[in-house]
C-alpha cells in the first residue's frame, strides 16, 4: 500500500527528474526528443506550490498527496 508521503514523494522526484532531464549538463547524451517529452510533461505538471495548495482544508478530502505539514 502506497502512503500519502510516499506519492508526495514521488511526484516531487518525477519533477525533479524531469527538470535534469532539461538541462544536457546534468544528463549529457540524451536526445532531443527526450527532452521535449519532459519539457511537455513539466508544462502541465503540479508545482510545489500547486501541491501545497491542494493541501489546504478545503482541497484536503480531494487530495491524497500526502500533504507535509
């Protein structure tokens, strides 16, 4: 079973995966393709900020996050 601290987890090191992703001296040799997939999926994905709105009282019994207090 997957806890609400281990999804908030995830989803902040997916976006921090794709942010290196994006910069070629992070992670040379990667193709051009791959990084306009990643770029595309950060377009639309939470930011921080975005999840810790979704934290709060009124979004909380529609997020299973896992908000950080």
């Amino acid at each position: 079973m997957t806890l609400p601290e281990e999804r908030w987890n995830s989803l902040e090191q997916a976006r921090q995966f794709m942010l290196r992703l994006l910069d070629p001296k992070q992670t040379p040799g990667i193709p051009k393709r791959i990084r306009l997939d990643a770029r595309a999926r950060l377009k639309h994905f939470p930011t921080p900020t975005e999840m810790a709105l979704l934290c709060q009282p009124q979004h909380r019994a529609l997020s299973k996050l896992g908000c950080k207090r």
